[in-house]
C-alpha cells in the first residue's frame, strides 16, 4: 500500500495537488530519548531537498510551540493567506499556528 493511500486514504492526487501538499508543513517531531542529536535538523534538510526535487520553491511551516526553532533554520515570520490557498482554506483558528515560510 502506498503511504498516499495509507497517509490520505487515495491512491493519487489530482493535477496540482502535489505541490500543496508538498509546500506545507504541518508537522515534524523527534522522539525525546532522541533530541539533542541533530536528527531534526536531518530531517529538515531531507524534506528540503526532497521539496526542491519536486519544484517546490516556498515552504511553509505552522507550529505552536517551536517558533525559535524554524526561525533559527531560516524560516520567517509569514500569514495564513501567503500559504496555499486549498491548505490556508484547513487552518484551525483556534489552534492558533504561527505561519513560517522559507525560499528553498
């Protein structure tokens, strides 16, 4: 099974769809017992170059809690309404997720 199909529960995206998938960041974590060690940092610039492959030139990254973090990483201070639109439409107002982008 595709992890798009486990992920998302569809086998493909429509026309346009990859991009704005791919653009926003709605999560990364690392497992306390192994923080400290460089592994987000990993796997950030994974998922950077990752993007790059695919076109991506702006990501977008919505966190709570770790703003300093991005913002050490070059991410900057952004809007719900510079992110794209079909992703921008789901943003939980209540949730109250600061917006980061970053020119890759």
């Amino acid at each position: 099974m595709s992890t798009l199909k486990r992920v998302f529960g569809f086998d493909r995206l429509r026309p346009g769809q990859e991009a704005v998938i791919s653009a926003v960041l709605a999560c990364l974590a690392v497992n306390p017992d192994y923080r400290h060690g460089g592994r987000g940092d990993e796997l950030l610039k994974r998922i950077e170059a990752r993007a790059r492959a695919q076109g991506i030139k702006t990501l977008f990254v919505l966190t709570t809690r770790t703003a300093h973090w991005f913002r050490e990483r070059g991410f900057e201070p952004s809007s719900v309404e510079r992110m794209p639109t079909a992703r921008a439409s789901l943003y939980n107002y209540q949730r109250n997720s600061k917006v980061f982008e970053k020119t890759l």
